[in-house]
C-alpha cells in the first residue's frame, strides 16, 4: 500500500512538472486519507497547492490531472489475470483528487496480508484498558439457533477477538428473553398442543420450534387464546407465581440446547442475562421512574393506545394516534403511528409499557443497556452455569441474594457493541 501511495506521488509531480513546468517537492504531493469515507480511500490536494503558481483554478488543474491519471495503468495481476487497482480517480471542488480502490484489489491486498500473518506481538497496547459489553446471537427461548444467529456470531466473535487482541476486557452477554409474547406463546403450546411429541425430536429446542409455530398459528385466529395469552404474561412478571416458575424451567431447557448447538461451532459467551432478572431485581423499575423524568416520555390519555406509556421519537406529542403493532422474531415490538391529513403517517411513538401494566420488550431492552452503562445504581446476582457447553466459566444473573458473587459484574461498560 505504501509503495503504491509513493508511486501515485511521483506520478503527480511528473504530470504537474510536464503540464504547468513547475517543480514541486513529494510533500507537495503526498497522498492523505479523505474526511469522509464517501470522498474515497486516498485524496491529493496537489491542486489547491499549485493554483497560483499554475494561473490556473485549483478545479480546472484537479479536472485535468483527474483525466491524465485515468489515462495512466494502475494495475496488478491476480492468477494472470490484470484488473484494476482503482474504481475511479475523480475531482471534487475546489480541488480535490480522489482515488476509491476497486474490490478485486481489497481482496488482493487482505489476501496478501493473511499470507504474510499479521505480527502483533510488538503492537503498541492501548494505554487504557477498556471494558467492553458485546451482544452477538441471542435466540429467543422459543426455537433452535438459525442461521442468522449463527452470522451474527460469526460477526460477534472476530469483533471480540479484535478487541481482546488490542488489550481490552470485553465480556459477550447472552440476553434470554423469558418474558413476553414468544416464551407465553410456546408456554401456552407445551400445555395446549398434545398432538406434538418432544420423544419425537433429536433436540427439545427443536420440538419447542414446532410448538411455537403451531401454537401462534391457533392464537391469531382465536380471541379466547389471545385473551388467555395476555393473562399468562401478566403473571409472568411474578417471579413466585408457580406458572412462571414452570415458564423458567421451560426457557432454560431451550437455552441449554440452543447453547450447544452454538458450543459446536466454538462460540462462547461470559453471561446469561436473564430478562426476569431485571423485573425480579427491581431493574425495569427504576428505569422507568428515570425514563418518566424525560420530557420525551409520556403517558398516552386518548385514542387506541390510551393508557400506555410512549417514547415520543418525533419531538411533538401525539394527541391522537393509531396503533400498528408488528410482533417480529427477535423483539416484540409496538409502536404508534401518527396520521395528518389524508391518512399520511409520517412518525412513529413507541409504546415501552402497556395500558395492561406489562413494560415492552423495547422497555425492558431501555431498562437492560442503561444497566450496561451502570446508569441504574443497581446490578445483579451471579452465580455460575455449568452446562458443559464451554471451556470457559459462564455466569447467568440471578435474583437470588445467595447467589451473590463479589467479584463479579458485568455492569459499568465503557462501550456497548450489538450485532442485529
């Protein structure tokens, strides 16, 4: 990369001494990497440079040097076959060069880096260690691990290494979502659907995939499930109530075989964060009572959304509002569309606790990363999972004071990363 940087320079000045007659030094053409990733990979401001002493504007010496370099031959050969080393080579006013490298010669050039091995080990160390929080494939309690999760782990798993190479702590979290719309719906199927057997499926996770599937089948069209299923969820946010309890042992079973589909392919975690926790623990709450502090919060006293507390994400109050909700795989979420004239919608509020008392997914997700950021004042319990799925020690949260490990939190991150 350097030496084609340095023959790009030398070409300038050779064009700027055969076209103006001016003599100018390699600083005067040295490339620089463009503020905006837009402008492309490498810029010159050669141009701008010479403009008086050419007595010519520093656009009309980009344009015709921008012209003369797309004549020139940046090439290389891979499997002797010749591309290109650039997309383009364009100007941009006032008078600037910009060269874009084309995707033949990127992957040529991390082709010859991954040959060569990258030697780290006499890399500078960040002076600072910073903690890092990381979310990569969470799988709700619901079905088996699909390959988008196994993607995203992917993604997750070199941003973790990268960091952990560069001297930072990052801990990867596990979110099990143990409340709300999907665990109630795959409850409601173990206790409903006899007609699926687990016997019959290699995995439970797999079994509880199809009872799932079914179950919301039956759900969408019956009113009196759909009303049964709103009450399990309410007494679902009672951690003593014996129907969560049941619910626990049910979303732990998934979470364990869905962790050893993801222990197969060697990916690990440090943390299962158990979304009861954070009801249990008082988290949710005390989020909450900040979020009512926000002007942006508000309790909604009209319309289809009536006593539901909202997130105003256009910056004007909704007064009235109809409701659109969208139940997707990985959150259920709720949001409120307000319509002007015509019927034309052109923002959206977000509902983060429902007019029946039950907080969101997206409330409890507000409530989950302010705890990363240790804005709440409150933490967890730890204690250990030992499942046998990982070389490493997982923790899980838990709401139980016994529980209660010293040494351990995975609160006060620095950063949070998410891969979705």
């Amino acid at each position: 990369m350097q030496n084609l940087q340095h023959s790009i320079s030398i070409k300038l000045i050779e064009l700027v001494k055969r076209e103006y007659s001016l003599d100018i030094d390699y600083e005067t053409a040295v490339l620089e990497k463009p503020k905006k990733e837009e402008w492309g990979d490498l810029a010159s401001t050669v141009a701008l440079k010479i403009s008086s002493k050419a007595g010519h504007s520093p656009a009309d010496i980009a344009k015709k040097l921008c012209f003369l370099l797309n004549n020139e031959e940046f090439t290389f050969t891979f499997n002797d076959v010749v591309y290109p080393i650039f997309e383009k080579i364009d100007f941009a006013f006032p008078g600037f060069i910009n060269f874009k490298f084309s995707v033949p010669y990127l992957l040529n050039y991390a082709l010859e880096l991954s040959s060569k091995g990258l030697n780290v080990k006499d890399q500078k160390r960040p002076n600072i260690s910073l903690k890092i929080a990381l979310e990569h494939s969470n799988v709700n309690p619901n079905k088996a691990a699909h390959v988008g999760h196994l993607r995203n782990a992917c993604i997750g798993q070199f941003i973790e290494r990268v960091y952990e190479k560069m001297g930072h702590d990052v801990n990867v979290q596990y979110y099990e979502d143990d409340l709300g719309v999907q665990v109630s719906t795959s409850l409601m199927g173990t206790m409903e659907l006899k007609d699926i057997n687990p016997s019959d499926y290699e995995k439970f996770d797999h079994y509880a995939w199809d009872v799932y599937a079914k179950m919301e089948s039956l759900i969408v069209q019956d009113e009196n499930l759909q009303k049964k299923r709103e009450h399990l969820m309410q007494r679902l946010e009672d951690s003593k109530d014996e129907i969560s309890v049941e619910q626990s042992k049910l979303a732990d079973r998934i979470l364990k075989d869905q962790l050893v589909t993801f222990g197969k392919l060697d990916f690990d975690y440090d943390v299962i964060i158990r979304e009861k926790d954070i009801v249990s623990l008082g988290l949710w709450n005390r989020a909450f009572e900040k979020l009512k502090t926000n002007p942006n919060v508000y309790l909604a006293t009209s319309g289809p959304s009536k006593g539901c507390w909202m997130i105003n994400m256009s910056g004007d109050k909704n007064e009235d509002a109809g409701s659109l909700i969208s139940d997707s795989e990985n959150q259920e979420e709720i949001s409120v569309q307000e319509p002007l004239g015509g019927g034309r919608v052109i923002e959206e509020d977000k509902v983060i606790v429902r007019s029946n008392g039950v907080p969101t997914y997206t409330g409890k997700d507000i409530a989950y990363h302010m705890w990363k950021y240790g804005l709440l004042g409150l933490d967890f319990y730890y204690r250990e999972l030992d499942i046998g799925t990982q070389k490493k020690i997982l923790w899980t949260t838990s709401s139980e004071e016994s529980d209660i490990s010293k040494d351990v939190s995975f609160s006060k991150n620095d950063y949070v990363i998410d891969v979705i």
